[in-house]
C-alpha cells in the first residue's frame, strides 16, 4: 500500500516538472517510507513545497488554456456578441472560404461629386490599413459574406475619430480570397494589411440595421462604420498606383497620388460646407 501511494504522489510529480531531484531521490528511498508515521509521508522542506505548489498552479493553468476550449466547443472568440436589438442572426469569424458565392451588389446609386460628399453622413480620414478579418452574416440559415478592416487614423478631415485612433469598418466583400470577385467591388477588393488609403465610410448610428430573411442585425454591435459601396469611398495606394472610382471622381481622374486626394477633399469640404 506504501509503496502504491509513493508511485502515485512520484508520476504526480513528474507530470507536473520543476521539482527537485533530491525530493524524488528522498521519496523513493524505502527508509524514508518506513520512518514516517503511519499514514503520513515523510516531510519535505519548505522550499520544496513551495516549488510544488508553484508548479501545480502552473500546471492548472495549461490545461485551462490548451484543453478547456475543447471541452467547451468552439472558441467563443470567433463568434461577436450581438445585443438584444439584433435576432435571429449570428457573426462569425470565416475559417475558410465557402466552395459557392451568393452575395452580389446591385447597382450604384448616381451621385454627383458633391453628392458624393452629402448623401451620406460619412467620415473621412487617411490611414494605414492594419487588420482584416473575413466574417460570415447568417441571417436564419441564409449566409452572407464580408470582412471588417481595421484602419490607423493617421489624418482627419471630417468626424469625430482623432488621429492615432483604430477604426473598424465593414467591407461588402471578402478579401484577399483567391478566385473570388463580387459585382461593385473593384476598389475595396483590392484591399490589403499595410496599404495607406482615404477612406469615407458612413457613420452607423441606432437606426443602422441590415434585415435579411427575417433576422436583424444592428450594424453598430459589429463596428461603427461601413462603406456605402464597394467602389466610391476609399482611395487606396497600392503597389500597382493609386486606386478608385474615376469614373465617379471625373474632375481628378488622372490623379496618381494621395497627396492629390488629400487637395482634392480639403476643396470639395470646403465647397459643400458652403452650399
């Protein structure tokens, strides 16, 4: 029976590590066994005890960190926490691409430059793109595709975020998925992490909710901002030159660098503030 309970309390020991060899070598004496009072184990020092007890602690706290998930399922993280405006809708993180498209754009509502600049309640500012998570929207069963990019406010020209925040905003399509392409799309598809860009996402608020399928989704459970379009709203520098909608912007459309953008903005504010 002795011996039972020392090769218990040894494999327990060496499961959990970083205790002393001299602790080992005392409890596997046979002696060290026979001297102790009935029913106890010999004594160890202090120092060993506290060594113990710190390795146990730790030991608790890589199994609650590598095995607890499995035990409880999916990793919450991956799924947003949505408040009691939205139903029957859930958000998740994408894993993988999905082997079929469903969502498309429709068509582009004509606005003028100016309008382009008041039709919405936008914010504008110049940032470095720093993150992007491709999202699935499952509205009762019926999925929907997206992304959510993180940008690093480095300039604003119109809103309340300050230079050197981190924004979020919802994209109307995946990115970088290889083999896709989604109708109205062109400019913020070709978003990448690190990119610098100007971008004028609208301003969700109380009333900004996406209804499919008889599910709702308040947009601001998600992040504050999102893009009208997929085309007219960012003007993105990328390794192949300066993106946009020039068909939209006709009285810049040969500009090649933000810095243009950034004159061309400061105008047309200036302009509309005006009217």
């Amino acid at each position: 029976m002795k011996q039972e309970m020392l090769l218990k309390q040894e494999k327990l020991f060496e499961a959990i590590g970083h205790v002393d060899d001299a602790l080992l070598a005392r409890l596997s004496s046979p002696e060290s066994i026979s001297d102790a009072p009935p029913g106890h184990l010999p004594k160890s020092k202090p120092q060993a005890k506290t060594r113990f007890a710190l390795a146990f602690c730790a030991a608790c706290l890589v199994f609650a960190a590598f095995f607890l998930p499995k035990f409880l399922g999916r990793k919450s993280a991956d799924f947003f926490q949505l408040s009691d405006a939205s139903h029957g809708v859930k958000v998740s993180l994408m894993e993988k691409p999905p082997e079929v498209m469903v969502n498309s754009s429709g068509d582009l509502i004509w606005l003028t430059e100016e309008q382009l600049f008041t039709h919405f309640n936008t914010d504008i500012f110049k940032g470095n793109i720093t993150d992007i998570q491709n999202i699935i929207l499952d509205f009762n069963g019926e999925k929907e595709y997206g992304a959510i990019a993180s940008i690093y406010v480095e300039k604003v020209f119109r809103g309340n975020c300050q230079t050197g925040d981190t924004v979020k905003m919802l994209l109307p399509c995946m990115i970088d998925v290889e083999g896709l392409w989604v109708s109205g799309t062109d400019v913020v598809s070709k978003m990448r992490v690190g990119m610098h860009g100007i971008f004028m996402p609208m301003v969700y608020d109380d009333y900004s909710f996406r209804e499919e399928n008889g599910a709702r989704l308040l947009l601001t459970d998600l992040v504050p901002y999102g893009l009208a379009d997929g085309e007219r709203y960012c003007f993105l520098q990328t390794q192949d030159g300066l993106v946009f909608a020039r068909f939209a912007y006709e009285s810049i459309a040969e500009a090649s660098s933000l810095a243009e953008i950034e004159n061309y903005i400061e105008k047309m504010l200036e302009k509309v503030s005006e009217q």
